[in-house]
C-alpha cells in the first residue's frame, strides 16, 4: 500500500492506497473469485437451497471467472478493521517496530498506540480493544497504574 500527502497543510487529507487486489499474478483475485463459485455451491444445495433468498451480489447475471473477477474489482472492499501492520517485538527482531510500551524502536519519544500492532484482528469489532491499548499506553506515558 501507500499513503501520499494531498497538501502541504495540517488538514490536508492523506490518500490511503491499500493496494487491494493488486498483487503480481492475481492471486487474491483468483482466491475471491474461487470463493464466490464455491458459496454459489453451498447454496444450491437442499439443505440449504430453501432456507436462503435469491443471490442479490453479485447476482446470477455475473457467470463465469472473468465477469465475476470483474465484479470482484469494483464491488470488493476491506473489513474495515486493519490490524497487523506494525510488529510488536523487542529491538533485536528485524520485523519488529514497536516494544511492549507501544515505543517505536529507533527513534526517541514516538509511539504507537492503536491497532496496528494487534497480531490479528479480534473476534469483534476492534474500536473496543484499540481504545484500551490507547489508554493504556497514555497511562503509561503519564506515569500512571493502567
């Protein structure tokens, strides 16, 4: 992914490009597309087939690994729960960024404090959990018992 400045001020927005389904031979496309075929046919089953309603996305008109590739391009998007992007780890780990007090190895007094050193993304919805590492983190920073 990658991230640019739209300005040179505060408010400035940042773009934020995830790069998804961008990766060299189309394998997460392939993979979602293989997906797609195989709940097709999960619910074409008996068992299954008169518990459930019509296929509303991408819809029984979108046939065959292309048109539902092509679907796949415009209709995919992300759980809205990132996690995972900055290794916690002690300074000697190569892949590591932060430490356990959330302190970004190398570079005095900048710290993280969100869900991006969450290993994985929890069972629920992360506002929670990443509220709570923020907290903790401030606390500590603060001098405080979190």
């Amino acid at each position: 992914g990658s991230v640019r400045l739209t300005g040179p001020d505060a408010d400035s927005r940042p773009v934020i490009d995830h790069r998804y389904l961008s990766d060299p031979g189309g394998h997460d496309r392939a993979r979602l597309a293989e997906g797609v075929a195989r709940i097709r046919e999960l619910a074409a089953r008996p068992e299954l087939r008169g518990l459930l309603g019509r296929e509303t996305r991408p819809g029984p008109g979108v046939s065959g690994r292309q048109a539902i590739e092509r679907f796949l391009d415009h209709a995919a998007v992300h759980y809205y729960h990132p996690v995972g992007t900055c290794k916690m780890g002690p300074a000697r780990d190569p892949d590591a960024v932060v430490d356990s007090e959330g302190r970004v190895h190398g570079i005095d007094g900048l710290y993280v404090a969100d869900a991006s050193f969450m290993p994985a993304v929890t069972s629920g919805n992360t506002n929670m959990p990443t509220t709570v590492i923020g907290e903790r983190i401030a606390h500590s920073l603060l001098g405080q018992q979190g």
